[in-house]
C-alpha cells in the first residue's frame, strides 16, 4: 500500500506540474524564469540531513530573490531510496539524497564506499572525496545514470543495536539483522554472522518492535531519530561503515537551469554541506548520551575480530570496481 501511494504522490507530481525536459517547473516571471525543484530523501524532519536541506532551501532563495524555489519531500514520501532514484532517473524529482548501495545497483563501482572499515575516519574520507579518486567515481556515476553529484555527505558511522550484547561476529550468530536491500550492506551483515533480513527504513522499527528481526545497524542519528532505542536495548560500537551519502541532481535538470541559477546550487550546496557533516558530528555525541540516559546499554565489542570476519567482502566484490580502487583509497590514509 505504500508503495502505491507513493508512486501515485510522484505521478501526480508529474502530472500537475509542467515540467520541462531539463529544468523542473518553471514559469516566466519577468525576464527571469522561476524555477521549482523537488528534493526528495528518506530521513525524518528532526534528522540532520533535513534540517540541512531546509537550510540549502533558504539559501537558494535568498540568493535567487525568490526565484529559485526548491521544496523538501521527507521521511520517504515519495517512497523507497529506489523510488526516488527512479524518479530522479526519469526526470520526476530534481534533486534526491541516496545512499551509495542504492545508487551502486546502476553503477557498481560506487558500491566499495559501502565496504567495512573502508575509511579510518572523516579526514581519510575527505582526502578520497574531495580528491581525484573521489571525482573519478562521481564522473562515471554520472556518465552512468544521469545524477549529478552535488556533495558527498557524512552521514554517520553505523553500528549495531540488538536485545542483547554482542561482542564478537560469533555473538551474531543466528541473529536477524535488517540490513538496507543493498548488495554490500547485505554481505557485510552476512560476514558479522548474522542473518541479514533486507527491508526500508520505513518498516524498521514496526518490525524490531514485532521481532520480526532481532536488530540492525545504522548510525546514531538515524538510530535516534528513528526511535529504535524505544524497542532495542543494546548499541554494539562495531564502527563497521564510515557512511558517506551522496545529494544528486538530475543532470538533464542542472543543465536546462540558467548559468547563474547553476551557480547559486552549487555554491549553496558547498555552503551548507559543511554544516550538515559537523552537526552530524554533534548529534552522534549528545544522541549517544541521551540514548543511555535512556537506559540503552553501550557495548565496546572486539573490533579487531570483526575486522577481520568482513575482509572477504572486498574479494567477493571487487569485480564491481576493479582490483586496484581499494588500494587507492588506503594509500590516501
């Protein structure tokens, strides 16, 4: 049912709006085009991500003058991350943030960034980001799917909550763990030992609550803002992906805008990007706390030994990239 009403909210979209072949709605003000932009993510309006799309929002149109208009779809309204890739893809959504698993399905290299322990920390990240590696990978996703990477986000650093403490990969045997449906982030609950049991984001904590799983992993302020300390007793600091999330525009869409309107996206995108990595940052720290305020148990597991259970996962997928991208990325550091 609610994919139905999500693809019926992205139709109707489509059809009550005249939309252009590269450039959203638009209609004539003047002699400058008013320009309307969908941005569409999965994360709740108390998450960072969100708070950070309200701010690009009012940056561009304070330096648009009102005529650069981008509204916010939250908490997958207009549905699953495939949804809105998919909408993205055909032209129906301007601008969407998605994971690298899910925009992995269509270019498979993008996928290692869903690897364990592939990052020592946020520098190491950046170095690969913001440098040749990084824009590599970005410029075959977009000669691949048409989505322009506007800024790779921080979006935390994921960890497993369960009803009991977990210390080795040996503790997770058995276990049911929601995983999101992405290749990576299935194996590498596979290779902690557990059963990994893929489904939305939507539907996770109805069935933590139901014990239809048993736990999951994700970063802190999505933990928190989701709720699942409400129906999960324990966080396990495995620290097993340094997650990045990446906010595309259609490039049809990016490309149809006027140069100045191009300009005012891109540097208010690098405006805000900052800000949602520190606050990200921030909340991963005062969350924490609050969560065992609220009596949830904070486990410090062997990291060592889960090290070593997911180095597989990178021989198992390195055909999606190649055998050298991996070592590249170490290098860096």
């Amino acid at each position: 049912m609610r994919k139905i009403v999500a693809t019926a909210l992205v139709l109707g979209l489509l059809a009550g709006s005249f939309v252009f072949a590269g450039g959203g709605s638009e209609k004539a003000s003047g002699d400058v085009k008013e320009v309307t932009y969908k941005l569409a993510h999965s994360y709740q309006p108390t998450h960072a991500f969100s708070k950070g799309v309200k701010r690009l929002i009012d940056v561009v149109k304070q330096k648009s003058n009102g005529k650069f208009i981008i509204n916010e779809f939250p908490a997958a309204q207009l549905g699953s991350e495939k949804d809105i890739t998919d909408g993205a893809v055909n032209g129906v959504i301007e601008m969407v943030i998605i994971g690298p698993g899910e925009i992995g399905k269509r270019y498979k290299p993008v996928l290692i960034f869903e690897g364990p322990f592939l990052f020592s920390g946020y520098e190491h990240a950046q170095k690969v980001l913001k440098g040749p590696v990084g824009r590599d990978l970005w410029d075959g996703c977009l000669k691949a799917t048409g989505l322009r990477e506007l800024a790779t986000l921080y979006y935390g650093t994921r960890y497993v909550t369960a009803k009991k403490a977990i210390r080795t990969p040996e503790d997770m045997k058995g276990m049911k763990l929601r995983a999101p449906d992405m290749p990576m982030s299935v194996a590498n609950a596979r290779a902690m030992g557990a059963n990994p049991t893929p489904m939305a984001l939507s539907e996770v904590y109805l069935a933590l609550q139901q014990n239809v799983v048993d736990g999951q992993e994700n970063p802190i302020p999505t933990i928190y803002t989701q709720k699942f300390f409400e129906v999960q007793s324990h966080i396990i600091m495995t620290g097993h992906v340094f997650q990045v999330t990446p906010l595309f525009v259609g490039d049809k869409k990016f490309q149809a805008l006027s140069p100045e309107f191009r300009k005012i996206l891109t540097d208010s995108v690098d405006q805000v990007a900052p800000t949602i990595d520190r606050e990200i940052m921030d909340d991963e720290k005062k969350m924490l706390e609050e969560m065992k305020s609220r009596g949830m148990q904070v486990i410090q597991p062997d990291v060592a030994a889960f090290v070593k259970a997911t180095s597989s996962v990178y021989k198992d997928f390195e055909s999606n990239w190649g055998p050298d991208l991996y070592n590249k990325i170490q290098a860096l550091r």
